[in-house]
C-alpha cells in the first residue's frame, strides 16, 4: 500500500523505495513534532550554555588555572606537615574573622604566584555565607569574596534553579534532542540515492 493506504503492485526495487518513502515521511512527521514542542526549550538550554561557557572562559578561577596549569606544586606528599601547619594558621586567622562560624569547605592551593588557603563559610540557618582567602605561609587574612555552590547561570542551565520541576524539564528537552538527532540522521539516510556510488552515497 502507498501512503494512502492504497495497494499498489511493485517490483522488488520499486518497493523497497516506496518503503523508504513511507519510513521517511513517518520519520519527519515525528522530527517535525519533536522539534516544534522542544524549540523554545532547546533555544533556551543553547543561549544558557553559551553564557556558562563565556562566563567559565573570561572567569578568574579559569585565568588562573591556565596560569598555573604548567607549574609544579612546591609541596609534596612528603611534606604532609607543612600542609597541616599552614591549615592550622589559616584556621586560626579565619576564627579571628568568623568566629564560631560553620565551614563547608576548606581548599589549598600550592601553585601560583601566592600559596592560598580557601575557607567557606556557610550560615548558622544554612546556605552558603562567603570565602575567606589566607596567605598559607603566614596565615595573615588576605580577602573575603562572596561564595556559593554553584553559579546562578549553571543552575538556570541545568535546570535546578526552577526546582526538582526544572531537572525534569531539563532531562526532557535533552532527550528530545536526542530524538530529533537520530530522526534526523535516519531521514537523511533514507533520501539516499540506492544506485549512487562513492562518496554520493553518503553526500548528495
């Protein structure tokens, strides 16, 4: 039968295209569908990533770590004491700034022009509070910088930002995504030419 549902007599080779006619329109009807209900979604997953990606790429910490990418550590897994002399003065120095205050996270980092110790601070209700940076040589209090887990722009991106609800919009128009790329793909394949050869099976 024809696509409309007409029955129609056919050699081998006629119906072989006339099925690739019929799986071609089935599969753009569906390519089609998906990509007019996940549009506005896709749009928005594509202009948000694009603003991570500007914002990771002209951000400080990425700066710094193409700086210090090449560089060697001075502190080794030998030197475990050194590394705990400079916790102790950055904690010191940190319960003078924020006493009783939680920690969340406490980060080191070695490499770079100044060896840094990182302290997080979170709120006595919860949440993030704010980072206080300490030279690791001497413990001195170098900045306070505002601190969260993740940037407001990754969790607009993935979704969290709007809730569970979110994830699972997010989840969604990445699957269609998916769908619309393999019918895609498989539309393509389908408009190929059977007595084409070389590369025009594959581009024509």
């Amino acid at each position: 039968m024809d696509e409309r549902g007409v029955r129609v007599k056919t050699g081998g080779r006629e119906r072989r295209a006339l099925d690739r006619r019929v799986g071609a329109a089935f599969w753009r009807r569906w390519h089609r569908w998906i990509g007019w209900a996940a549009t506005v979604f896709v749009l928005f997953a594509a202009v948000t990533g694009v603003l991570v990606a500007v914002t990771e790429f002209f951000g400080e910490e990425e700066a710094l770590r193409e700086a210090t990418r090449g560089l060697v550590s001075p502190v080794t897994t030998s030197e475990g004491g050194e590394a705990q002399r400079t916790l102790q003065a950055a904690l010191a120095s940190a319960a003078r700034e924020a006493p009783g205050a939680p920690i969340d996270q406490i980060t080191l980092r070695f490499k770079g022009p100044q060896a840094v110790v990182s302290v997080y601070l979170g709120r006595a209700s919860g949440g993030e509070d704010r980072r206080l940076d300490f030279d690791a040589k001497s413990g001195a209090f170098l900045r306070a910088a505002s601190y969260v887990d993740k940037a407001l722009i990754n969790r607009i991106h993935s979704g969290e930002a709007f809730g569970d609800g979110g994830l699972v919009a997010a989840m969604l128009w990445g699957l269609a995504l998916v769908a619309i790329t393999v019918s895609g793909i498989i539309i393509y394949w389908s408009m190929r030419r059977a007595n084409a050869t070389g590369v025009e099976r594959f581009f024509w």
